[in-house]
C-alpha cells in the first residue's frame, strides 16, 4: 500500500536523456508527473529527449524559486527527482524545500555535482581519491604538480561541472596541461555552465566501472554494474568504445559496491538514482565521479533487457509502494554497448551501410542518426558518440556478443567521410 494520496505527483527536474523515461513510468501505474524546466531553452543535446506531452504539468524555473515552491507545496509531490544532469542541483534545493523528508543532505548539495568538492568529501571520509586540484589559477596548479611528484606523469584536465566526458582531456607526460588549462578555463561548456576553475588530476589506469544504484532512505541498492572500454583519440581520452552489464557474481564486484556505498555516504547521498563512475586500479577502487541522477542515453531501458529492471522502476516501485526494493539484481542475459567512432572529419557519403547493423545475430537496439550529408567531427566525447550511434546487443552467449560486436567495427570501417566535400 502507498504511504501518498492517489493524486500525488512525482516531481521530475530536467527529464531529459534518460529522466525522460520517469513520466512515461509513473504514469503507467496511475501516478500524476510534474516536469521542472530549468532552461529556457534546453540544451541541443537534450531537445530530442524532452517529452511535455508526458507530463501532466510542466513548470519553468526561472531563477526565483518562491512561486515555484509555493506551486510544488500545493501538489503536494511525493517526490522530487533529477532526471539529467543539469537538473541536479536545482532538484536537491527543491527537494529540502518541498519534500524534506525524502532529500538528500542539504550540507553536501556541492559533493553531488561538482567533481572536486565530491572528492574531497570522499577522502574526508577515509576513503582513497586520486590525487587532484581545482582552481582558476595556473601556477597554483604548477606548485602542486611539484610538490605532488607529478612532473612528467599523465594528467587530466576537465571542468568540475561538465557531464557526459565534455572537456576531459588526457595530457600525455604532463606536457601542455596549462594549455588546455587556460583554453578551457572561463569558457562556457555544452552544459552553458562557466568554467570558473579547472580541475587538475592524476591519471589513473586500470579498469573503469558504473555502478548504478536507487537510494531509499540511505539504503544504497544495486541496480546493476557494467565495465566500460574507452580508448584514446588523440588528447581526448574518454572515447567510449563498449559497456558491457556484467554477473553480480563477479569478483570485483562485491569491492566496488562497498566502495560506491561508501562514496554516496560520503556525499550525503540518500534519496533516488544514482551512478558512480569508479576506476580499479593496481592499488583498488578510485572514484572518478558520482552522479546524482539516472544513467543516462537511454541505459535503464537496456537494463531491462540484462536484469529485468531498472534504477527508474526502482524509483516507482519504492514512491508508490507497489514492491520491496531488492538491494542486488541479477544478470538474466549478456548485454553490450557498442558505441560508433568517427576517426575522421568531413562529409557522410554512405550512412546506409550502418544500417546493416541491424542484421547482427543478436541485435537489440540501435540508434544511429547519421544521414548522407552530415558533416562529422573525430568522436572526442560521449556526446559525440551519441551524434552517431550505438547499438545495443543482447543474448545468452558472450561469444556471440563478441561475434558481432566484431561485425559491427567491419561495418564502421566501410563509412565513407569526405574530407574535401560541403555538407550543402
């Protein structure tokens, strides 16, 4: 039975990328949703995954939250969620404001977005971070270098407030940090958020994970866990290659739980979906950031297909007290991610033979939006990668997972990029 009245709204703040799956969701089980814009204009990247028709009412934050609050006090929300990124923390204040008593810590509204205060909460509660600085000022950066023994090692420079690998940046050797440093810093990223200071860190190597969790009440519930493959493109460090959802059996998995439980304790994390970005290194688990949000670009849906749900119908099982929240899951078939790379500029001459990704044995879902015409860029960050497509494969033999995941790099490879041509 649901502790809410039958006309209580879910609040979503920002149901973009993968936030947008929350109304369809709520809805499903008769709950009323409530969408939160805080963008006059929402950004490219967002536009196509933004629904109103899904909402039952769609307000515009506009810089003054008085009538916004008085507004969501009189629904009366059962919760207030982010649902992308941007929306994180407008959707903690409204939250403390509308909804106390399911918010996360309100002291800790900086660990959960901006990546070096989120370290340092982290560290603070004895848990190991990579070694890391973030300031507007270059020499600042160039003592701790020094004093830290950093000299010469690979670095990485990005913006404290990006999202989606947007300005992350590989220096290899140390070698032009204060370059990069300075050519982002006062910028505005793809977010339209000033990067008023740069973060400066330690490379790390290893393995990277994500583990995803929905939060009740500072229970941390496991979701899923999935291993990513990213590889080099020139400076840009942080091209997606694969995701791969793997057995909640596996033996770095119990480790990396413990450690992302400890993480979202340590920035006051309690309430809603969550994913945290972690590196196992040779000396164990590295935090390479939290998100307060969903996973985006679609993944609770692909989560469905590897575990049989999803940190979003987590969210409406728990906010309508339809079924106990299990605190694991359980992988039912092998999912992977196969992201598309553009190695190359110029204009598309022969899209139509990505479509043939679609003939993979076991083919899932694709999204491959490129057309004849379209001028593409080397791929040099998730948002990029989405600009051209993925495909998701799915089935009970890895060996034919790697089959095809194989096929596809053929496929990709046959792409014809006119490096001379006008896109008119």
């Amino acid at each position: 039975m649901s502790p809410y009245p039958s006309g209580s709204p879910a609040v979503i703040v920002d149901p973009f990328s993968s936030g947008g799956l929350y109304g369809p969701a709520f809805r499903a089980v008769g709950v009323p949703t409530v969408a939160v814009v805080s963008y006059p204009e929402i950004p490219p990247a967002y536009a196509g995954s933004f629904r109103p028709e899904d909402f039952d009412e769609v307000l515009t934050w506009s810089g003054e939250e008085g009538a916004l609050v008085m507004r969501l006090r009189e629904l009366r929300p059962r919760c207030v969620l982010p649902g992308a990124e941007i929306g994180v923390e407008l959707a903690d204040r409204l939250a403390a404001l509308v909804v106390p008593e399911t918010a996360n810590v309100p002291a800790l509204a900086a660990a959960r977005r901006h990546k070096y205060a989120m370290a340092r909460a982290v560290a603070a509660a004895g848990l190991p971070v990579l070694r890391q600085l973030c300031c507007d000022d270059p020499d600042e950066i160039a003592a701790w270098i020094d004093r830290e023994g950093l000299t010469g090692r690979d670095l990485v420079v990005k913006p404290p407030k990006s999202a989606s690998t947007d300005g992350v940046t590989r220096i290899v050797g140390g070698r032009g940090w204060r370059r990069e440093f300075e050519a982002q810093l006062g910028q505005l990223n793809q977010w339209r958020i000033r990067n008023d200071q740069m973060l400066v860190q330690e490379y790390a190597t290893g393995t990277e994970y994500v583990v995803d969790v929905f939060s009740h009440a500072g229970t941390h519930t496991v979701t899923d866990v999935c291993r990513y493959r990213k590889v080099d493109s020139g400076g840009q460090m942080a091209v997606y290659e694969s995701m791969d959802w793997l057995p909640e059996d596996r033996p770095e998995v119990p480790e990396l739980v413990g450690y992302t439980r400890g993480v979202l304790d340590a920035v006051g994390f309690r309430w809603g979906a969550a994913h945290v970005e972690v590196m196992m290194t040779a000396e164990g688990p590295r935090l390479i950031e939290v998100n307060a949000r969903p996973h985006g670009g679609g993944h609770p849906r692909f989560c469905r297909a590897a575990t049989g749900g999803s940190q979003v119908d987590r969210a409406v099982a728990y906010f309508t007290g339809r079924t106990p929240v299990p605190s694991g899951y359980r992988l039912r078939r092998r999912v992977r991610v196969v992201f598309l790379i553009s190695r190359s500029a110029g204009v598309v001459r022969n899209a139509e033979i990505l479509h043939g990704v679609k003939e993979m044995t076991s083919h899932h879902f694709s999204a491959v939006p490129v057309r004849n015409g379209d001028r593409i860029a080397p791929t040099k960050d998730l948002l990029g990668t989405l600009s051209l497509g993925f495909v998701v494969l799915a089935h009970e033999d890895p060996a034919q997972l790697d089959a095809d995941h194989a096929a596809i790099r053929r496929i990709e490879s046959l792409l014809k990029v006119d490096p001379q041509a006008d896109a008119a």
